[in-house]
C-alpha cells in the first residue's frame, strides 16, 4: 500500500543550522497493517509521518501509495490525498476548541466533492458511533475531556473514510486508562480494514501492534 | 464554496477585529477624501482667473459692506462718469426666483465683459451663446437640456430665457474674501456650494432690455480701456481712496499664498492619516493571520489546499470591502442629515476618487504582502510541526 524508496529530509539546507532528518529512508506498509514506530526523540518520527500524510514533502526519493507516484505532485494533490486517503491525529488533537464536537468531525467534508448538509451530518453522526461518543455531538470541544477529544480527532480522521490513519503519538497526553481505550478503538479500526501506523515512546501502545519499528540516525530498523 | 465559507467563519471569528479594520479603512477614505475637496474647492477659485489673464483686470470692494446698487455712494458715481471712457465697471446683480413650475433659481446677471470672459467648462452647449430670437441665453446647472425654456417673473417683467449651456457644478465668480483683509479670491457661492436647493441660472446684464436692478455683488470688476499709464495710475489711486481696489493678478497671487498655507496644512494631515491607516492595518493583519493560523492549519491538516486557503484570504478581503462601502454609504446617508462633516466649500471631482482608489489598493496591497510574509514565514506546515 505504501513504498517508500530511499526518502532524504533535510531542514535548513545549506545553513549552518543544517539537521539532516531522514538519510535514504525505505518503507514498506502492506494494506491491513497495524504499524509502531518508535524511536529517541528528535530523530525524525514526526518528520516521517508528516511525508507520509502528504502535509511536507520529502527532498530526495519516491513516495509510492496504491502504486501512485506521491512525490512531485501538486499542492492540489497533496491536499486532495490529505482530504481523501489518510486520516491524521495528532498528539494535542488539533481540534477547533470553540467549535461542536460535530462542527470539528465535519471539518474534513468542507474541502472534498459538495454533498448536501444532511449527508454530512450523517456521516459525522456514523463516524462519532464507531468512536463511541455518539452521544456527544453538541457539545463544545473545550468542554471535553481528554480521551472525548482524541476519540473526536480519529472520529474526524475517519469520517472520509480512508484507507491509512496516521496517528503521531495519540496517546501522548492520556492516562493509562484512556491510553488502553484509544488502542482498543484503533484495533478496532484495524481489523474492519484501515491501515495504521501510529509513532509512540508508549512501550504498550507498541505492544498492541503487528509490527514495530525502530528509528535511528534517519532510518528504521525492525524491532525483533 | 468552501473558500467563502471560510471567508465567513474568519469574519465571525474576528469580528470585531474585522470591523475595526473596517472603520479604520472608512475614515481614512472619508477625511482623505473630505481634506482632498477642500483643496480643490480652494485651486478651482485660482482655475477660473486664467481666463482674465488676457485683460487688465482689477477687483473693486468698497470699504463698508453694506452696498446696494440703489445706494452706491456718490464718490463711486462721481469716479465713474468721470472716466466713463478709460474704464468699464461691472458688478454683478442676482436673486432668488421661482419659476412656473415651482423650481427655485439662483440667478445672476453677470456684467457684459464678465459674462464674456468668464467661461468655465460646460458638460453641453456653451458658455455663453445666441438663443433664439425672443428669448435671453442662460447658462445653468446641470439639471437642465439645452434648449429649455424657463420663465420667471423678475422686477414686474416676465422673462424667458433659453439655455444654452450647462455646467457641471456650481460656477465660480470671482469676488473678494468678504471677511479677508487682504484679497483673496472665493467662490460666489461659497456659503451654499453644491448643496444648495437653488438651481443655478446665469445670464448677461446687456441681454435683456432694461436696468435688472436687484441685490447687487459687494466687489465689481473694473477693466480698463484705456493705454495711457499716467491716467491709468491716476484712476487706481482715486478708486484706492474710497475702496479696496486691487489688480486681480494680485488678488490671485495672495489667495496662492494663502493657499499654500491651507495646503502645507492639508497635506501633512492627508498623508499622516493615510500613514496611520496603512500602519495600523498591517498590524491587524498580522494580528488576524497569528489568530487565524490555529484554524488554518486545521483546515490544511483535513484537506484544505494553500490556493483555496489563498482563496479564502482574498474573499475575506473582499468583503471587508464591501464592508467599508457599506460603511461610508451609512455616514453619508447619516452625514446628510446630521452633517458630521460640513460638505461647503467641499469640491468633489475626478481627483478623489483616484486618490481613493489609491488608498484601497495600497491598503489592499500592504495587507496582501503582510499576509504573504506571514504565510511565508508561519506556514502551516511549520505550525503543525512545533505545535502538535
Ligand atoms: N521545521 C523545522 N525546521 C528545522 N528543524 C526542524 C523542523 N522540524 C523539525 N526539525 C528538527 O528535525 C528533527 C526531527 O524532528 P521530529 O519532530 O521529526 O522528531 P521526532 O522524532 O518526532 O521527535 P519527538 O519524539 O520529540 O516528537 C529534530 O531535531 C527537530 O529539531
Ligand atoms: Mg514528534
């Protein structure tokens, strides 16, 4: 589903400040996989995830997702593969605080084909269900405990329904118990068929995957 | 659609910062434009001197304002038949008519030469030319086609006079600064401008068959005839002795003066406004781009591209625009009947709206780079990566 070939990032090119990232970095993600990478910090997880999910561009390399050359394409493009084919959370959930937790989940079906405002609120409603706060959908985002927000960022990344969720540390700012609830959820979501990778310090939160990786000096390596 | 809407939900986020944007933008457009008609209500007085340039020329005020044509004091009498031949002495005449049709004129009967002489721009016919036998040619404001009739009842007599020219503003005739001690030149209509309910009607004293004989300008004009200086430097010491009597090339140097005094006062005030204005509206662009940049990332995270998010900053500054027509629409309408700011002597023409297409688009522009830099700088690339 995913190939990576080779993929080098560099920040601050040809500066004094010069960090080179990611050094010839290969990936492979098959459909259906449940994916860990782990990793000392600053060595480039996020940097990583963020080329995957079409949000920065890698400076060397190929970029294969359903055997379609990612790299090199349009802003366009990448805000389209954004839209339709990945699903992103993030650690501090990147939620719209004053807005309904409806508002945020329907966010995603502003930018992608027009469809009436009925269907958008039943997709929400559909993806809220799966995540199992339904019942929240009124309710501010602010107003939300930790683990209801995660829940509404994934009910948001899902709502297009797209094959890949990439999640940066998700669990990050959640108790254990919670942290137990969001993995249950993206197992979940795993075996009815999206694929996952989810960057994590959390030794359990690896636990719970197929495969982890581990990151050093810009590649990975399979942990054994 | 999605640019819009999100062009909307930015002006509601940031509504009162909007709208401060807003207003600030309105009244820099309104005093500019105010300041800058002004001006032109002050230049267009020297404008019209250029057509006296080719005769020699002088201003005459007596020294008390009170002056009747019925009581022109004996002195003035005595000066005039004594040099009939050397000089010819015009003032005009005027008054407020009604004609049939219940539409109030403000006329004035210029004197020959005057009417002559003077000559502004009309927008149709001309200035001054022959109507058809019967009838007395006029020129007036706008509001007319030429060729109207108009009739009005003038000292027992009824009148008919044609028009045959129209102007596009209120004409300018020469007279002295009333209240001024030194001769400046100022609108005859200084106190009514283009505001007044009076329709504007022009004619020539010599034009119609007896002696018009109504309120009479305080200055006159005095031309002279005549080639010979000694006689020359006699007259204009006798006229000094019981009025003001000055060359109109004087009068319109000193009013120069005076003007570039009103301007060195005007354009300071013009600029620094304007200065402040685009100052003030870089920094609440910024403001509104920090503000924003939570929400934009968000949107770029789930799918929006950086053309729409461009999109959307255009359309937001789009409305703001219409927002600040809306606006200045609202203080006119409001301006008309509280009179905020006084609208006399504020002359309005082609320079005031290029200098407020100037300020928009330099607002305009100020904000577009400000936004750019800020997106340049605090994309939402690097929001996301040092905030999530
Ligand atoms: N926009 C940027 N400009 C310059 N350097 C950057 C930028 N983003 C990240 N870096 C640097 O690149 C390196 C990798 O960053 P990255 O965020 O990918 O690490 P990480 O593995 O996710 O770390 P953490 O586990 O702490 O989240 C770090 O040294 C970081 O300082
Ligand atoms: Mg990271």
């Amino acid at each position: 589903m995913i190939k990576m070939i080779n993929i080098c990032k560099t920040y601050n090119k040809n500066r004094r400040n010069e960090i080179k990232v990611l050094q010839s970095l290969s990936l492979t993600v098959e459909q259906g996989e449940m994916i860990a990478i782990i990793g000392p910090s600053g060595v480039g997880k996020s940097t990583l995830l963020h080329i995957i999910a079409c949000i920065d561009s890698s400076d060397q390399g190929e970029y294969w997702m359903h055997d379609r050359l990612i790299s090199g394409l349009s802003d366009k493009e990448y805000s389209k593969i954004r839209n339709k084919h990945v699903g992103i959370v993030l650690q501090d959930f990147a939620l719209i605080e004053e807005y309904t937790v409806l508002q945020n989940v329907m966010t995603p079906l502003m930018f992608g084909k027009r469809i009436r405002r009925r269907i958008m609120k039943e997709r929400a409603q559909a993806a809220l269900e799966n995540v199992g706060i339904s019942e929240l959908l009124k309710q501010h985002v602010w107003s939300l405990s930790g683990g209801q927000k995660q829940r509404t960022a994934i009910a948001r990344a899902i709502i297009n329904e797209p094959k890949l969720i990439l999640a940066d540390e998700p669990t990050g700012a959640l108790d254990e118990k919670t942290t137990d609830d969001i993995m249950q959820l993206f197992t979940k979501l795993n075996q009815v068929g999206h694929t996952i990778i989810i960057i994590t310090h959390d030794p359990v939160v690896a636990k719970s995957c197929d495969r982890v990786l581990f990151m050093r000096d810009g590649v990975l390596y399979n942990e054994i | 659609m999605a640019c819009i809407k999100i062009a909307l939900r930015f002006l509601l986020k940031s509504l009162i910062l909007s709208i401060i944007m807003m207003m600030q933008l309105s009244i820099t457009i309104i005093l500019a434009n105010f300041l800058l008609g002004k001006y032109n209500a002050l230049s267009d007085v020297l404008r019209i001197t250029d057509n006296f340039s080719g005769y020699d020329t002088y201003m005459y005020m007596p020294a008390s304002f009170v002056f009747n044509s019925d009581s022109r004091n004996d002195n003035l009498e005595h000066l005039l038949n004594k040099y009939k031949s050397e000089i010819i002495f015009e003032q005009s005449v005027g008054g407020f008519y009604q004609a049939n049709n219940g539409t109030e004129y403000e006329v004035y009967a210029l004197g020959d030469t005057t009417s002559r002489t003077l000559t502004d721009s009309t927008i149709n016919g001309k200035w001054y030319a022959d109507a058809e036998c019967l009838y007395v040619p006029c020129v007036t404001y706008q509001d007319h086609d030429l060729g109207d009739i108009i009739s009005l009842v003038m000292d027992n007599h009824v009148i008919e006079f044609q028009v045959v020219g129209t102007v596009s503003r209120r004409a300018n005739i020469l007279k002295f600064h009333a209240a001024s001690n030194k001769p400046v030149l100022e609108h005859m209509f200084a106190n009514n401008g283009e505001n007044s309910p009076y329709s504007l009607l022009l004619f020539n004293q010599a034009d119609i068959p007896y002696e018009f004989d109504i309120i009479a300008d305080n200055s006159a004009l005095v031309y002279f005839n005549t080639n010979d200086d000694v006689i020359r430097e006699k007259i204009i010491q006798e006229f000094r002795n019981i009025a003001w009597f000055v060359q109109l090339e004087d009068a319109r140097i000193e009013s120069e003066d005076q003007f570039a005094i009103h301007l060195k006062t005007l354009t300071p005030m013009i600029v620094s406004i304007f200065l402040v204005g685009l100052i003030s509206m870089l920094c609440l662009t910024v403001l509104n781009s920090i503000r924003h940049m939570r929400i934009v990332s968000i949107y770029y995270i789930v799918g929006m591209s950086w053309a729409s998010h461009f999109g959307s900053f255009i359309i937001y500054m789009l409305l703001q625009i219409v927002g600040v027509c809306l606006l200045i629409g609202t203080f006119l309408f409001f301006n008309k009947i509280l009179n905020i700011i006084p609208m006399e002597l504020v002359m309005l023409n082609e320079s005031n709206i290029n200098i407020t297409i100037v300020i928009t688009i330099a607002t305009i522009a100020i904000a577009l780079l400000a936004q750019i830099y800020m997106r340049k700088k605090e994309t939402p690339v690097k929001y996301i990566k040092e905030s999530w």
